[in-house]
C-alpha cells in the first residue's frame, strides 16, 4: 500500500508550539509534497515551558517561532490560546476546536495518543477524537458551518512510542531534512537542553522507530 495525500486537507490539532514538528512534521511534509492542504492547530500558548534561563515574553517568543515553522512547511495556523498545563476536554475547549475544524474544514486530523505522557496531550488527544464527531453535527453550533462529513483521524506516536503501539508508519525518510530545518525554528525549546527534567529535540530528531507493528507504507 502507497498512501497518497493528494487532495486531502490535513490537520494536526496538538498542545504546544512544537508539538507538530516534533510528532508529525514529516508526515506533514509528505502530505504536502502529494498536494494536501495543511493546517497546525497549536492549542496552548507555549507560556510555561521556560528553559533554565528564563525567556521574559515566552508566549511571544513561541507564537513566532510556531508561524515561522508553519510558513516554512507551507501550513495555515491555528491557535486555540489555552494556558500551557490548563488543558481539559471541556465545552468551552470542545467550542473553540470546534470553530477551528470549520474554518480549516480537514478531511484528516492527526492528534495526540490519548494516553501520552503530558497531560496537555492527553487533553488535546480527547479533544480531537470528541470535535472529528461533533464537527459535523449541525446541532453544536459554532459561527462556521458544520462540515459535511467527519474527517479521519489518526493518533501520533508519542515521544519515543511510550504506551503506544502503532497500526502502521509513515515512511518519512525523504522530509527528514525539512523536519531538521522546522525543528530549528523552535529555538527556545533547543535551548532547554541544560534542562535536568527535558529531553532537548537535538537528541530526538532522528529517533528510530521501534520494529513492532505493521508497516504498510
Ligand atoms: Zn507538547
């Protein structure tokens, strides 16, 4: 099997600015180079990961960072604007994704596992699975029309496959020097890696997945 995203609007809904380029920017990118539409719904502000030198302005800082990486991968923005460690699945977050889904009207969105580690991820994993439904019932009114069918979803791996075991991969190989340059956009959080409890992106970019499940592309 060959995927092909021909056609397709594509949406990764995640929590924090480089929740994408870390998780599925490749994807993204292959999605892109096929001629899909691309969309990054970014959920929090960013505000509360601070690197041992504390950043004065960093939901400023992030918000550029996170349209920088969008403009280079070619993806509209979207920001729900939730405070960073205030995620739940709520009605007023379900409101504001909701909107969001029909502005950007995806067929496919990729989200967080629902039992990744952070609980933001958690939360933004649970949101994206309960919007892809209500999305298209015209009875959950937003100021956007409802869609006219619901959009696959599919769940991203979490870092390092933690509790996570995939139903296939996307073969990436030919975006990783694109996924290296999106990463790069994301300064404040390379410059975490003094950081005794974070795992800085230099050391995960080229993270091998597991050989467990199947792999049909
Ligand atoms: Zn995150």
């Amino acid at each position: 099997m060959r995927l092909d995203f021909s056609g397709e609007r594509v949406l990764a809904v995640v929590a924090h600015p480089d929740d994408a380029e870390v998780l599925c920017a490749g994807t993204l990118a292959r999605a892109g180079c096929d001629g899909a539409t691309l969309g990054i719904c970014v959920l929090c502000r960013g505000d509360r990961g601070q690197p041992a030198k504390p950043i004065a302005n960093l939901a400023a800082v992030r918000r550029k960072e996170m349209a920088a990486a969008a403009k280079l991968l070619g993806a509209v923005l979207l920001r729900g604007e939730f405070g960073d460690g205030q995620l739940v699945d709520g009605p007023t977050q379900r409101q504001k994704l909701t909107e969001l889904y029909r502005r950007f009207r995806p067929t496919l969105v990729l989200a967080h596992w629902k039992e990744d580690y952070h609980s933001d991820h958690r939360a933004a994993g649970a949101l994206a699975e309960a919007v892809s439904w209500f999305c298209a019932s015209a009875g959950h009114r937003t100021q956007a029309a409802a869609l006219s069918s619901q959009p696959a979803l599919w769940w991203m791996d979490t870092m390092n496959m933690t509790g996570f075991e995939p139903g296939f991969f996307v073969d990436v190989s030919e975006q990783i020097d694109l996924k290296r340059r999106l990463l790069a956009c994301h300064q404040s959080q390379l410059r975490r890696s003094g950081d005794g409890d974070f795992a800085p992106l230099e050391e995960q970019r080229y993270d091998k997945p597991k050989p467990v499940g199947r792999r049909p592309a």
